[in-house]
C-alpha cells in the first residue's frame, strides 16, 4: 500500500509551524491570531477531510472564526458528483472577490473533488484571479505549503498531481467530538458509468487496521460515543491490501474497545455486503441497526448499464438476510432517477422495489451528466420535466412510507445519543439512535455527547418526538 512518506509530511507540519512563528513574530496571537474558514461541500469523506484542514489551519497558527469576512485563510473543500453540487461552488467563490478586494492579504484555497478535474481547476486559475490555489484531494497535505507561498506572494498554483497515496500523521480539528468521522478507506474502483468519484478520489487504498485502531482508541478515550468508519465503498475494506483483515473482522476489533459507544459504517456497495458482514451487525451490540444500501434502480436493465454489477434479485437477497439476521433494522438507500434510457417501466420497477423492502428514508437525486463519466455519452438522455415528474412521485410515495416506518417506534423506549440543539426548534435537543431519522426530545444541552433514554411519543415523515424516562 502506498503510503505518503514520512519525510514529506513531516517537512510540511514543520512549514505549517514556520508560517505559525511568522504570525507570532508579527505579534499575530491570542485574539489577534488571523483567522481561518473551512467550507464544506459534498460527502462525510469530505467532512473528514475538512477536519484535516482545520488541523492544518490551526497548526499554521490561524484560529476559526464564523464569519467568513472575518477569515484571512478561506479553504473551500467542493464536490462534483452533481452539477447543482458544483454550481453552488462557483456562486459562493464568487462572493468571495470582494474580500479579498477590502484585504488582499487574504488566502484562498479551493480543494476537494470538483478542482480534482483538470477543466474545473483551470476555470478557477483563469477566472477567478483571486484564488490563490487549487489542490486534488490526495494533497492535503501540501495545503501548508501552498499557503506559506502565498503568503510570501510566490506564483499561484493549480496543480493536480496523480500520485493517491494514504496520509498518516495529519493534526485533526473535530466538529463534534462526541461524534466522529474515522476513514478507513479512501478512493472506489467501480467506475458505476454516471459516476465522478473514482477520477476524483483515484483507486481503493485501506489504512493498515492498526492505524484505524489506534485512532479508534484514542476517539473512545477522548468521548467520542458514536463512531462512524468511513470510505467511497467501505465494506470492501482490505481487498487491496496485503494485510488480512476484511469490513466484518474491523468492525469487531473496534467493538472489542472497551467503552460506552457506537458503531456506524458507510457507504457500502451491494456487490460487497459478505454474510460476516451482516452476522456481525446482528451480534454485535455497538454496531448501530442501520444498513445504508444504495441500489440505485429497481430495473436491471438500467442497473447494467449503470455497471452496478448486481441484480435486482441480487439486492433483494441481501435485503432479507439482513431482515433475518437483524429483525427490525433501519434500511436506507440512494436512488437515481431518470438515468439515460429509464423508460416508464424502468421507474416503475424502481417504485416496485421501495414498496417491497420498505426504506426507512431514501436520498433520491435525479441524474446529473458529469464530463468524462460513460454515462453522459449515453442515448436516450431523459428530458427534465419527465424525470422531475418522475421525482416528484418518488418522493411524495416514498415520505408517506418513511412516516409508515417511523411509527413502529412510536410508545417503544429507545436509546439515542443527544447530537446537538435542535436545528428547527432551539428549545429541543436532537438525538440519533438506529432509526435513520432524527429524535427531537425537551432536554438540558448539557446531555449533548450523552446518551439518554426516550419514549417516542410521536412521529412524522422526517422525524420522531420522545420524552426522556
Ligand atoms: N460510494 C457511495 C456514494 C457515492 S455518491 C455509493 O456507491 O453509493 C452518493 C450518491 O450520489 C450515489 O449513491 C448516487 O445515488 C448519487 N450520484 C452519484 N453520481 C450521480 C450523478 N451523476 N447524478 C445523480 N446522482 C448521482
Ligand atoms: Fe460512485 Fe459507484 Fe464508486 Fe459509489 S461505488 S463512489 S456510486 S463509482
Ligand atoms: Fe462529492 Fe467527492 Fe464526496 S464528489 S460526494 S465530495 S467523494
């Protein structure tokens, strides 16, 4: 497994530290400290990887602000899985010029999948004269050495490298430290005909287990009660690898830390999901009963030309396996709709599909051509009005099952782990548990990082109500 090498991380922390005892010999600390502004876009991967950019940020001796104005180092982590995805990047580096027109000492760094396209990072050196930077998401780490160049006014850069290499050893700022992110894998070799990611994050590389353990370890030390193992296509965790250990003998290694804490994983890839994979849900207590199983179509017509390498037959098997084996589990999925040539039939089998496994939620999105992806050469591109239509009775058919589901829980009692203020009502706290939809509960934000014990008194499509007990 190619790993970055030790030097070369190393070398950039210390360029990190060097543009921090600039800072400092300016007299820039405490409150004076110039300040830092993460954007996210996209993915958990993406989230994770903003983490790392904090890290950086704050190494470099930035500290966060809220306020964007306020920021003198601006990095934007993009995506590019969907156009509405990208355009909103371009709108919100837009804005941007007028910063730094008030205080042209400020940097702009724009990462992540979208300026991992050649044409992408080009429209931003050509364009958007003010961005300092673009780096591919395998190039993190170089993002101290882009900043200490253009603070000293050095060219600016749109390089993408084509080098995909593991990153150990990078300083992490969490969001939410009772809840983390740990990759365990990064990049996807499925190459699904609509999709950006695989040219956009490079092939499946898995950190060593140990490296994962450790870093596990050290979250459960820290408070982290729910953790979430993250990769493009997590459970074929270890194929690459010359190591021996596979998704299910990670997931129970994890659990065997001891501590108060859950388990979540994600994405995971039909064609991967291994019986061990499913026994391990069923036996292992911190292992969250959720399954997020995307499968894209209920036609196998379109499944094939989506190269999705499964059956609906296939998909279905797997689905009540894990009926079986983890009664009562909380199933979501992904879904396209209007994928070049899906007929009338084809949605329909699709709608046939979310009748018969029964989503707790689903995250539909209608197809979007991305440039170098097979799927946008494809005949029979869909016209908007039929697949909005069609999306639109997707979601109408699909909120009125969510809330058939939800209601199960209701009068049941339910552990949750109280995540943060509730983002529609302040005066409620908000919870997640094995139910894919979030618990809105009255109760002290001291319990946030806790768990605690609710009764579901009543629930909509959306999301559930509880009282503590
Ligand atoms: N690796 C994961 C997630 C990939 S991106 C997986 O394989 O499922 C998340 C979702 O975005 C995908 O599951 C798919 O439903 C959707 N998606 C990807 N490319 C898309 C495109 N070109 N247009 C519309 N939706 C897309
Ligand atoms: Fe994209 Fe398919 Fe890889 Fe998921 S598995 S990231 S949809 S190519
Ligand atoms: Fe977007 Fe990249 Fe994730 S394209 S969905 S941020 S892997």
């Amino acid at each position: 497994m190619i790993h970055t090498d030790e030097k070369t991380v190393l070398n950039e922390l210390e360029t990190a530290r060097r543009v921090a005892e600039g800072f400092v010999r300016e007299g820039k600390v405490g409150d004076k400290a110039p300040g830092y502004h993460v954007v996210t876009f996209g993915c958990q991967q993406n989230e994770a990887d903003s983490e790392r950019l904090a890290g950086l940020a704050e190494l470099m001796g930035y500290r966060h602000v809220d306020d964007v104005n306020e920021a003198r180092l601006i990095l934007v982590n993009t995506c590019a899985i969907r156009e509405h995805a990208e355009k909103r990047v371009f709108s919100i580096v837009g804005e941007y010029k007028h910063i730094k027109n008030l205080h042209p000492d400020t940097v702009i760094g724009i990462g992540g999948c979208m300026v991992t396209q050649a044409h992408r990072a080009e429209k931003f050196k050509l364009s958007y004269p003010y961005v300092n930077f673009t780096f591919d998401t395998g190039s993190i780490h170089h993002v101290p050495t882009l900043v200490a160049n253009a603070l000293a006014g050095k060219k600016r850069s749109f390089v993408i490298g084509d080098e995909y290499a593991i990153t150990e050893g990078l300083p992490t700022v969490r969001k939410t430290p009772h809840s983390a992110w740990l990759s365990v894998m990064y990049g996807c070799n499925n190459f699904c005909s609509y999709c950006i990611v695989p040219y956009v994050r490079g092939r499946e590389r898995s950190r060593d287990p140990e490296d994962v353990l450790a870093e596990a370890r050290e979250l459960v030390k820290g408070g982290a009660k729910e953790i979430t193992l993250l990769g493009q296509n997590v459970n074929s965790y270890g194929r690459d690898a010359d190591f021996d250990c596979d998704i299910a003998s990670l997931i129970r290694q994890i659990c065997a830390i001891e501590g108060d804490f859950k388990l979540r994983f994600m994405t995971s890839h039909p064609k991967d999901v291994s019986d061990e994979l499913i026994e391990v849900m069923a036996a292992e207590e911190k292992v969250a009963k959720h399954f997020h199983l995307p499968v894209q179509s209920g036609s196998d017509d379109v499944l094939r030309r989506m190269n999705r390498k499964y059956t609906v037959g296939h998909y279905l098997e797997i689905i009540d396996k894990l009926k079986n084996k983890v009664p009562d589990v909380s199933l979501t999925t992904d879904i396209i709709v209007g994928f070049p040539g899906e007929t009338d039939e084809d949605f329909e089998g699709t709608m046939e599909l979310l009748r018969r496994v029964g989503y707790d939620m689903i995250f539909s999105f209608i197809y979007s051509p991305r440039i170098g992806t097979p799927a946008a050469k494809m005949e029979g591109q869909i016209p908007p009005e039929v697949s909005g239509e069609r999306f639109r009775r997707m979601t109408e058919f699909q909120d009125a099952l969510s809330e058939e589901r939800n209601r199960r829980f209701v009068g049941r009692h339910v552990r949750v782990l109280a995540d943060e203020i509730s983002k529609t009502n302040p005066g409620m706290l908000t919870g997640r548990g094995d139910m894919a939809r979030p618990v809105h509960f009255a109760g002290d934000p001291a319990l946030i990082g806790q768990f605690v014990e609710l009764e579901i008194t009543a629930c909509g499509s959306y999301s559930l109500e509880g009282k503590i007990i």
